[in-house]
C-alpha cells in the first residue's frame, strides 16, 4: 500500500495514502482501543463537527484572517461532509483521553485532506492547507468540540422528540379503541376500583406527552455554546469581533438559534446543561420501563395471569415450551431504559470530576447521551409499530374480572354504606362468591338498582349518588 510521511510532536509517522485522516488520528486510532465504537457510528455528531469548522471559516474569512482559496476549500469540504461523505473517514474511538482533541484533530485533518484535493493538491500537502493553522484557526478543541456536541445535542433532541410523539400517539390511538373496555383498576397490585382500559392507556400517553415538554425545555440550554472561549474562556488567539462574528456564522449553517454564552470562562468549564439533559432522558426511561411493565403484566399469562390484553406475538418465547410467546417488545425496551439510567450515573460521574478551567471527560459525556436518545429513538418507535399498535383487549374477561372483584365493594359502599360493604366484601373472601351475587342474596339492592349502578359509566367518573344508608 503507497504512504505518506506526515509528523506532529511525536515523530514522524507512515500514514496510508488512500485514507484523509492524517498523523494525530492515526496516533489516536493506536492508543484508544476501548469501546471499539468509532466517530462514525455517530453521523449526526461527525455533521455537526463539519457545521462548527464551516462556520469558524466563514468567520475567519470574514475578518480576513482565512484567504478566500483557503476557506473556499475548508467550506466545499465541509459541505460533503455534512451531505453524508467521508463519515467512513473519522476513525477516533468515541471515548479518548484528551478532552476530545483526537475527535477535534480527525476532524481537522479529514476536512484538510479533502481540502487539499478540491485545490488540486495531494493529501498530506498541508503546506497550502494546515489542519491546525487553518482548519484550527481561532478555535482550540475547548471550545470547537463542546459546541460540535450541542449542536448534535439539538438535532438529536429535536428527533427525540419526534419519537416520543410516535409512542404517545400509538397510546392515545389506542385508548380510543378501548373507551367500552370495563376493567378492575389495581394499587399495591391489589383489586382497587373499576376503571377503563380507554383510561389506562391514555393516561400512559400523557406521561409520555408531558416527557415531550421537559425534552423541549433542554434545547435551551445546548443553544448556549462557548466558541470564541479558545483554550480557557479568555478568547486568546481570536480576533475581538471573532466571537461575534462566529456566533452569526453558526446561526447561518445550522439555521439554529445559537447563542454566545455570557461567559465563557464559566462556559468552557460548565456541563450543568449535560447533567440536566442526562437527567430528563432518565425521567423518560423510568417511566417508560413503568409502562413496559404494565403492559407485560396486563398480558401476564394469558390463562394463569391478568389476560386483559393481548400483545401481539412477535416470536416463540422458548426452545422448550411449545406455544409459549414472550412479551419481548416491551422487555427489550426495559432493558434500554435500564441501560440510560445506568448512562445518567456515568454522566453525573464525568461531569462531577472536572477539574479547574476544563472537563476532560466530555468524550464519556457525549458517547452515553448520544447513545441514550439513539437506543430510546429506536426503542419507543420499535414499541409503537411493534408492540402498542397491535394491542387487543380481552373485554368480557375484564368485564368478569370487576364483576367477581372484592373491589366492586367500593363502587357499592356509597349505596350500601360501610358497614354492609365490608360484610358484602368478608363473604365475598370467604366463600369465593361474587359481590354481584351477595348483594342480591340479601336483599341490599334490587337487580335494577345493582345493574344501574355498576353500568361502566357510573363507576367510571364522579356522580351525584343519593345513599339508601
């Protein structure tokens, strides 16, 4: 294979010559064998690294610090990079040491490489465009990096958000086919009061439907980014208007509301704005897991178990048990839920351990929330389209379950007052008859008056009740 010699502070350095990644890069591939996940597997995150360095262009030649050739090139490549090319190009493992400057240096280079070739040079030629001098310039990887992940970080919420919206409708679709669905409602997994399928499951739509706000909300706080900061906040090596002027360039690329932090001292240190978005994604996963387990539960059996409703059968659930269908929709999104609020320990970690002027563990920060809205992205639409849109309920099963439910007790206590619920509610324990049936055997109401009340929309919602007691 034909090579080029490239050198950087360590040496010299043999770098094949088909590829656009150059000799830091290469260094980095060698000493970050780790997760074995690369930049690439992170598209959005790689468009984003290509929007910040147009932008830091554009400015650059703007204040006549870039020539046009140079920042013609460093933009035409950028370019082609956010239209999905060269992602095969940006190698660095997802966690590094260095506080990402192998992810701010494979950056550099690829979009030099490619630079150079759209000015009619070959790779390596970085005499007519550097990586650092001119790719690099006003920036340092304190700055340029952060700001590359909030801008995935947007874009990555916005989708979220969208896939968020897809599992709240399924509920909400769902709960409409429900509504004439009469079933027990459970606490401490105990019978409690009737209730309707058509209740439960909206109410899971707007636990989602509220997670959607506090998703939102986070995009305020990754529109704050810190480029101008340079290496600590303090913007040495930038022109005075470069913070000013980058600020606009980003806002034109993106086409998002990218703002200047007031302070960039504070900024160049700070991940609050991490920690708050890792804490609302693992509020999203609880609660999701908390409805995954309703449904497994709700579908426990189908014989033996609650039987109310009916997943659909997906694949056989044993190697042993012939006819066996597990509910492994909803358990393999448990698991990713598990799996983030394992991730917001990490985060809560890396942020925690910061030191002074800079947090060099932003690599683990941006690797686990990144991989957090990927898994609960594709997690809660494989949900909906899998799982959720195909629910059936077993209505006369349910209706049976609150006819022979103690809890129906409750729905009769303002007509037969306390005292006689609970000796309604103590034969009903004993003998293993039904409420329904008690009631009539002694008389407490006629089976006009018991057939009104329990009705599923007089048990439902509250009522005027006039009391016989």
């Amino acid at each position: 294979m034909r090579t080029r010699i490239e050198h950087d502070l360590i040496g010299e350095k043999e770098i094949p010559n088909d590829v656009y990644y150059g000799v830091q890069t290469a260094r980095a591939m060698e000493n970050f064998h780790i997760t074995g996940v690369r930049l690439s597997r992170f598209p959005t995150f790689i468009v984003s690294l290509a929007k910040v360095k147009k932008a830091v262009a554009l400015a650059n030649f703007e204040l006549q610090l870039l020539s046009e050739e140079k920042a013609e090139a460093i933009c035409k490549a950028c370019d082609a990079i956010i239209e999905g090319k060269y992602h095969d190009q940006f190698v660095v493992d997802m966690i590094q040491g260095g506080a990402g400057t192998s992810t701010n240096m494979n950056a550099n280079e690829v979009i030099a490489n490619i630079g150079l070739e759209f000015m009619g040079h070959k790779k390596g030629e970085y005499q007519y465009l550097h990586p650092n001098n001119d790719v690099n310039l006003s920036q340092s990887t304190n700055d340029a990096y952060p700001t590359a992940i909030n801008v995935n970080l947007y874009e990555k919420l916005i989708e979220f958000t969208e896939s968020l919206a897809v599992i709240r409708d399924a509920f909400f679709n769902k709960a409409s086919e429900f509504k004439d669905v009469i079933k027990m409602g459970r606490t401490q997994l105990q019978d409690a009061v009737p209730m309707t399928l058509e209740q439960e499951f909206r109410a899971y739509g707007i636990m989602i439907h509220e997670d959607i706000y506090r998703v939102s909300e986070t995009l305020r706080l990754v529109k704050e980014i810190n480029l101008g900061a340079t290496a600590i906040g303090t913007g040495i090596n930038t022109h005075p208007d470069y913070a000013k002027t980058v600020e606009a360039k980003l806002q034109e690329v993106t086409h998002r509301p990218f703002v200047t932090a007031e302070d960039l001292v504070e900024a160049t240190q700070g991940t609050g704005a991490y920690i708050q978005i890792s804490g609302v994604l693992k509020r999203v996963a609880t609660k999701m897991s908390k409805i995954c387990n309703d449904l497994r539960l709700l579908s426990s059996g189908p014989r033996t178990g609650f039987g109310e409703i009916n997943l659909p059968a997906m694949q056989p659930g044993s190697s042993i048990m012939p006819g066996k269908v597990n509910p492994v929709i909803p358990e393999v999104v448990n698991q990713v839920c598990f799996q983030v609020i394992g991730s917001d320990v990490a985060v809560t970690m890396a942020a925690e351990a910061g030191q002074l002027q800079l947090n060099v563990f932003e690599p683990l920060i941006i690797y686990n929330l990144s991989n957090s809205i990927n898994m609960m992205k594709n997690a809660f639409e494989t949900l909906a389209y899998k799982c959720v849109d195909g629910i059936t309920a077993n209505k006369e099963h349910c209706l049976d379950l609150v006819l022979n439910s103690i809890g129906l007790v409750t729905a009769l206590n303002p007509y037969l007052g306390y005292e006689n619920s609970t000796l309604v509610a103590k034969e009903a324990l004993k003998t293993g008859g039904s409420v329904y049936n008690i009631v009539l055997e002694k008389g407490l109401l006629s089976k006009e008056e018991l057939d009104e009340i329990i009705k599923p929309e007089n048990m439902i919602s509250p009522k005027n009740i006039t009391t016989k007691h």
